[in-house]
C-alpha cells in the first residue's frame, strides 16, 4: 500500500516539475514542535537528505524567508532538515516520547 502512494507521489511531482508554474517543493523529514527550535539546513535535489528530523516552527520560518524573499529557490525542489539532526538513526523526539511513556506506565503499574 505505502509503494503505491510513493508512486503517485512521484509522479505528481514529475508533472509539478513539466509545468509552467512557479513553485518550491519542500522536502521534510519527521516534524515536531518546539518553538525555540526554527533553525533549518536547506539543500538542492541533488544533494543527499540525511536529516531525520525537524520543527513545525523551521518550516514555517523557511516559509517566511521565501515570501521574503520572492525570488528565492524559485521552480526548485528543496530538502530541509534540523542542524545536527545528520545521519541519525532515528528522531530524538522518539526516545524523549519513549521516556515520557515508560515513566507513565511506571507510575501506573
């Protein structure tokens, strides 16, 4: 089921990209919130994405530097990722969630 939503995924940007409108695709890893955290590492599509995660809140800042900044990664497909979030095995936020689970049921047992 997953492959063929990555499919179609797929190939709408294919079309995306044959158009003739003026777009920024963005790429993203797992997202959190944290609104202290709007800091992002922004890379071309041919650069390797080994970010693994980011805030709601970097996104939304990158969004605000591209209404800034109008001609700004213009017809471009751009990966976004949290500074020293590289290479990870998986988000932090999955072990601090992990954490806050394990001392519920600790508490409850």
């Amino acid at each position: 089921m997953m492959g063929a939503g990555i499919d179609r995924h797929k190939e709408s940007y294919v079309v995306l990209k044959a158009s003739n409108l003026n777009y920024t695709y963005i790429r993203q890893p797992w997202l959190y919130n944290d609104n202290q955290k709007t800091d992002y590492v922004k890379l071309a599509e041919s650069e390797p994405f080994i970010g693994v995660q980011m805030t709601r809140q970097a996104v939304v800042h990158y969004i605000m530097d591209l209404i800034a900044s109008p001609e700004l990664d213009n017809c471009a497909s751009i990966g976004l990722w949290e500074p020293g979030s590289e290479n990870k095995a998986k988000p932090d936020f999955v072990e601090m969630e992990l954490a806050k689970l394990l001392e519920f049921l600790s508490t409850r047992l």
